[in-house]
C-alpha cells in the first residue's frame, strides 16, 4: 500500500507518521528600517529586471542555517540549543553593502543584497549554530557559508542592470541581536512564521 500526504498551513503531513512536519531555517533577522531600504531599492530594479517572485520585505533575513522538513515535535529541541547559542553570544555590527546574483549572469537563480560588518564574528556564530544543531542530526550544507538577503528569485527575461547591482540598496548599519527559527508556509506572503526568537546574552 502506498504512502500518501497532504498539505496543509505549511504542514506536510505523511501517513507514514502522525506527526506533523515542517520546513525550518534559523536566521538573523533585520530591523524594520533595514528592511525598507532594500525594499526601496527594489522598487526602481523592479522597472528594470524581471523576477518571477520578489521577496515580501518582511521576509528579508540572513539565513544561519537551512533546516529542512523538521518534526513538529523536535522544535522545542532546536530552541534549547539556540538558547545556550545565544546565552554566549554578544550582539554583532552588520551594515548593508553591494548586491549581486547567484547563477548564470544570463539567467541569474537569486538576486542578492550584500552583508559587511562584523563578518568574521557572523561567520563564528554560524560555527556555533551548526555545531549546536549536530546533535540533533542536522547537517550542515557543503558549500562554503555565504551570508546575504535574497531579494528576488528567478529571473524571468531581458538584461541584468549591472549598474544598479553595484550600487546596491543604500548602505544601513544595524545591530543582529537575536536569532529566529522560522517555519515556511508555502504559497503565502510573507512566507515566513517566527517559532522562536532568542536574543543575544553575552
């Protein structure tokens, strides 16, 4: 007899399981005002270039740590060892810079804005997260970290504006002071639902 499952609220239901799973990432996420300025620069890309999806503002973030399909019940698991992250960790200087994209200049997969600061301490914190969340049976992704804020997805067509990407959205220090575990509810917008936040300690 062959396994089925239903979707439903960002729930994947398997009828192999009775428990519901959903797909997780842990991030920084960005104040409000951050959040503005690189909304307010995509509305002059969205005159130039074509994206098949833009982020909704309130969905820009730094992604730490991609979780994947993830246990209802193991989630209280991930907070508690986000919460001994946290507990050592001070807050981290962050600033906007630059842009770029991710794939065939042709055809680009992600359209980026760019992350200056305190990246060697980003890039720390991020060692302290994947190695938090080892123990639960999450691995980390192979390739090499790369902090950023997808802005658009999929380009759908004509040319890239080069002189728009390097200019980027106008440059905004801001303080990363708390990590988030959000949940994905597809085909919703904003697509992304805080579980849980933990602020920094240390």
């Amino acid at each position: 007899m062959k396994s089925t499952s239903k979707m439903k609220e960002g729930y994947i239901m398997n009828a192999a399981e009775t428990e519901p799973v959903m797909r997780l990432f842990i991030a920084i996420p960005l104040p409000e005002v951050v959040s503005e300025n690189i909304n307010n620069w995509t509305q002059e890309l969205k005159k130039h270039m074509s994206f098949r999806k833009w982020v909704h503002p309130q969905d820009y973030h730094i992604t730490v740590q991609f979780l994947g399909d993830v246990q209802a019940g193991s989630v209280e698991s991930v907070l508690s060892s986000l919460q001994t992250v946290a507990a050592e960790q001070q807050p981290i200087e962050l600033s906007l810079q630059g842009a770029g994209i991710f794939g065939l200049s042709s055809a680009p997969r992600i359209l980026w804005a760019g992350i200056a600061g305190e990246r060697e301490k980003l890039d720390k914190l991020q060692q302290r997260v994947i190695t938090g969340m080892a123990p639960l049976g999450f691995r980390a992704e192979d390739r090499p970290y790369n902090p950023h804020i997808t802005v658009a997805r999929k380009f759908t067509g004509g040319s890239i504006r080069t002189d728009l990407l390097s200019t980027g959205p106008e440059p905004r220090i801001f303080t990363a002071d708390r990590l988030v575990l959000f949940r994905t509810n597809m085909h919703s917008s904003p697509m992304y639902e805080v579980l849980g936040e933990i602020k920094f300690e240390g």
